[in-house]
C-alpha cells in the first residue's frame, strides 16, 4: 500500500513538472517572456513593502488601516512560507533566470509569490474597495502563472501557494480588528 502511495506521488510529480515545462517561457525571447518578468516579479515582497508603507505615509485614514492589516499579513504569511518551505525543502526547476530567487531561496513548496498575490487579492476583496479586489484578483493569478512560465517554480508549488494565500487571508479578515486594537494600545501613538 506505501509503495502504491509513493508510485503515484512519483507520477504526480512527474505530471507536475512536464506541466510545468511546458508552460515555460524563461529561455524564449520576446514578448511574452517580457510580460511574465513583469508578472513574475510584481509579487515580490519587497515591492509590496515599500508599497505598502508608502501608501501608509501618503493615505488617509482608511488606506494607512488597510496598509498595516496587508503588511501584517504578508509578514506573518513570509515567516509561514518559508517555514514550509524548509520543512519541504523541494528544489527550484533547474533554470538560468531568477537568480536571486534561486540564491536567497531555493526552496519552491509553496509559492511565496502565489500565496502572497492571493492573500492580497483575498484581503482587498474584504477590506478595500471593489475596484482594487477587481484588479487584484485578475493580477494575483497572472502572478502565479508567470513565476511557472519563468522557471522557478512547478504549478503545484502555485497552487499550494493560492491555498495559503487564500487561507491566510481569510484568517487576516477574520481578526482584522482585533490586530489593529492591540496595535494602537502596543504603539502609543496614531498609526491612522
């Protein structure tokens, strides 16, 4: 029965990274390899950091509220990721591009970047304005789908990534407020 188990895990897996092969776009020029870059590197958690304290400097009341919960969560949901991930430990697909995701995390189970761009999506759609859930949602899977087309992730590692982004952003939803009460009594002074 174990053997059987271990038999068709093989076969998944195998299945999972022709998949992923063929959806590969990191070593073909042009411009659907530029757009996937584009996608691909959209996600990153540096990017939404500085994004999202920028929008907390600039916004007002409701923007700096929704700016923190976003932060909050994709800071829990980092140290949740890798996390798995070194409990995983599956290999990035071999590939030239992404060289800095292959150095700093070479680890692909879970998607960072899928679980991240769904988390967000899920928590604009209950959070934030219907506009930016909109946007969001048709962003967050351009997201996943790039980071297989360049090579640095197989698709179940985005799919397992879209489960916990999804997840964990329903979680942020749920105790919202609780967060941004203890916040304001922990800080001493207004952060909205």
């Amino acid at each position: 029965m174990l053997f059987e188990g271990f038999m068709n895990l093989t076969s998944i897996l195998k299945f999972d990274a022709r998949l992923s092969e063929r959806l590969r776009v990191a070593e073909k020029p042009g411009a659907l390899r530029n757009v996937a870059i584009f996608f691909a590197h959209s996600g990153d958690s540096w990017f939404w950091g500085v994004a999202l304290i920028i929008l907390w400097w600039l916004g007002n009341g409701f923007w700096k509220r929704w700016a923190l919960i976003e932060l909050a969560g994709i800071s829990v949901l980092a140290a949740l990721v890798m996390s798995l991930k070194f409990i995983i430990r599956r290999r990035r697909p071999e590939g030239e591009w992404g060289g800095i995701y292959r150095s700093t995390d070479p680890h692909s189970f879970p998607s960072g970047h899928a679980a991240r761009a769904f988390m967000i999506a899920v928590m604009a759609a209950g959070l934030g304005p219907g506009l930016a859930a909109l946007i969001l949602w048709i962003w967050a899977p351009l997201v996943a789908l790039a980071r297989v087309a360049m090579g640095v992730h197989y698709v179940s590692d985005v799919v397992a990534g879209f489960l916990v982004g999804i997840l964990m952003g329903l979680f942020v939803i749920q105790i919202h407020q609780v967060f941004l009460m203890w916040l304001g009594t922990f800080i001493h002074f207004p952060l909205w």
